[in-house]
C-alpha cells in the first residue's frame, strides 16, 4: 500500500559522518605512536601492530565513502534506496585486514629466522599503550552508535578497532616477556598470532557483508515482533501468509500478503492493510512494509506464495477456502512476492 521509502536525516548523516572521522584521527594518532614505539624497540610485534593500525586508517576512509553513498536518498535506478552499500565497506575493511595479516606473517617469518635484540623496550610499550587506549575509547563510542542507528559501516569499524586493542594488549605482554626473559623469537610468535586472530575478524565481517548482499532475514526476535503482530490481526476471517524479510543496512524490508473476505470493500481491505503496517512500524521503526491484499476464498490467492509464479497460472473459478486454512503458524520462513509498497 502506498508511500515513498523514508529519507535518512540530514542531522543522522553528519553525526555518523563525525564518528567516522573520529575514526580517522584516531588512525592517524596510532599509526605514529605505534610506528614510533616500533622504531625505539625493533620489535616485530610492534611493527605488526603498526599494520593493523594503518589498515584502520585505509578502512576509515572507505567507510566515510560508503556512509555518504548509504545515506542518499532512493532515486529512479535505485528504488530501495543506496543501504546496502554499506555492506561493501564492511567487505573492503575484512579484505584489507587479510592483507596486513599476510604482510605481518611474512615480516614475522623472517624475524623467525633471523631473531633481533629489542631496545627501549619500557619506553615503547609506553607509546604503544597509550595508543591503544585512544583505540579503546573511540572503538567504543563506534559499536555504540552503529548499533543505536543499525549503520553496519560504524559498528565493523568500532569492531576493528577494538580487535586492534586486544592485539596491543597481547603484544605488550609479549613484548615485555621477550624483555623479561631474553627469549627473542617469542617477539616474531607474538606477530604470527597477532595474523591469526586478525584474519579471524576479516572473516566475520566479510561473512557479515556477505549475508547483506545476500539479502538475509532480519533476525528471530525481530520477525517473532512482525509475527505477534498479525497474530492480533488474525480473526473475524482476516488472516496473513507469504512473509519475507530482508535486512538492507539500517533499513528493513517487510512484505506479506494479507487475506480477507472477498465481500470486503476495497476501503475495509485498505483499512486494515493501513493498520497493520503502521503496528509493524510502531514495532520496526525502520522497517518498510510492502502489503497485497487478497481475497479468502479465492484459490489464486494461494498460488503466488514463491518467487517464481508462472506467467498466466491461474485456478479456474472460485471455492471454498483450502482445508486447513486459518489455523495459528508462524510466517518467518514463508516466501512472498512485493506486490505494493509501504514505510
């Protein structure tokens, strides 16, 4: 039933847009902290930390570009809106951390071989934790946010961020245990770790991105909310069938078909299509919910439940409802067509 997809706001753009940047200092901030504690103590653990930190930065920057190409308003080539393109931003931050991990394991396999001493190592390991205190804070106030606004773009770089700290952490112990100990190649073991759990992260968020892309249902709780709500809707022979979800960044998309006596008026049918969106709104506020009414008795109303209806299947003539029909089920792994469209 009908309206236009909702704008994001002008004021929402900017606050995600300042967090970004916020991002971006705090990339350019680590990256010479870490660069220098490196360059005091030698330590190949520091260097990859150093790597992970200019990933960042790269990241950063590419999520600025996503955030502001999400943020535009649906247009004629792209009536869903532009969402989804945050999803690429996440892919492109998992690809870039397989990158450092690969530029980390090969640095670390050659201080394997050749082990160094490590200098100034207390005056490093300083510089490095300050560094990642700054990464604390604002991979923080990232995941926060992404979560408040459902921007998949902040919350994979507050991710990073904080994948970033826990690697710091677990570099200054190893560093300072080489220190303690004298044990050089546990400084080049450190980085190899340090690879693993990073190409972890990438991972996730590439699956994540993927799962975008791929249109995934939006989560249980969330289809069991647009369920509870037919449900207060189903009586007196009004009934619902064919739900699909998808999640498309920050935005959700509803569709179902709603079944309803064929002697209704096309103003009850509108009605009550009328109301149960806005419910499921009231429910989702950023969902968008596209509706089809049909009438009860008619068999046709049960053959357009998948995606591939063939052109001209038709029954022919009217009966009964099907056997069965009107009992309690859930919808969530219904399919459905979008017929009409509504936010």
């Amino acid at each position: 039933m009908g309206a236009s997809l909702a704008v994001p706001s002008a004021d929402r753009q900017r606050r995600l847009t300042r967090l970004l940047w916020l991002s971006v200092g705090a990339a350019v901030a680590t990256i010479s902290l870490k660069a220098g504690a490196w360059l005091l103590t030698g330590s190949v653990g520091l260097l990859s930390d150093a790597l992970e930190s200019v990933v960042n930065l790269v990241a950063a920057l590419v999520a600025l570009g996503a955030l502001r190409w999400a943020g535009k308003p649906a247009d004629e080539e792209h009536a869903y809106g532009h969402t989804k393109a945050e999803y690429f931003s996440a892919g492109a931050e998992g690809m870039m951390i397989f990158v450092a991990a690969i530029g980390i394991a090969i640095t670390a396999a050659d201080r394997l071989l050749r082990p160094q001493p490590l200098e100034d190592v207390g005056v490093g390991l300083a510089v490095s934790a300050g560094a990642s205190l700054i990464n604390l804070a604002v991979g923080l106030v990232l995941i926060g946010a992404g979560r408040r606004h459902r921007s998949i773009t902040l919350e994979a770089d507050g991710k990073h961020l904080m994948t970033d700290v826990w690697t710091s952490v677990g570099v200054i112990a190893g560093v300072a245990a080489v220190a303690a100990t004298g044990w050089q190649r546990l400084d080049p073991v450190i980085a190899i770790i340090v690879a693993v759990n990073i190409v972890y992260t990438g991972t996730v968020l590439i699956r994540r991105s993927a799962g975008g892309l791929m249109d995934r249902a939006l989560p249980v709780a969330e289809r069991r909310l647009i369920n509870d709500v037919l449900a207060s809707f189903r009586r007196d022979g009004v009934d619902f069938h064919a739900l699909r979800t998808r999640q498309s960044g920050r935005r959700a998309f509803v569709s179902f078909h709603i079944l309803v006596p064929g002697d209704w008026t096309v103003q009850q049918g509108h009605d009550l299509a009328e109301a149960v969106e806005d419910d499921i709104r009231r429910s989702l506020p950023q969902a968008t919910v596209f509706t089809h009414v049909e009438p009860l008795e008619d068999p046709r109303s049960y053959e357009d439940l998948g995606l591939d209806r063939a052109p001209g299947a038709t029954a022919q003539g009217r009966s009964a409802r099907p056997p069965g029909h009107g009992e309690e089920h859930e919808l969530g792994d219904e399919p459905a067509d979008h017929d009409r469209g509504a936010t």
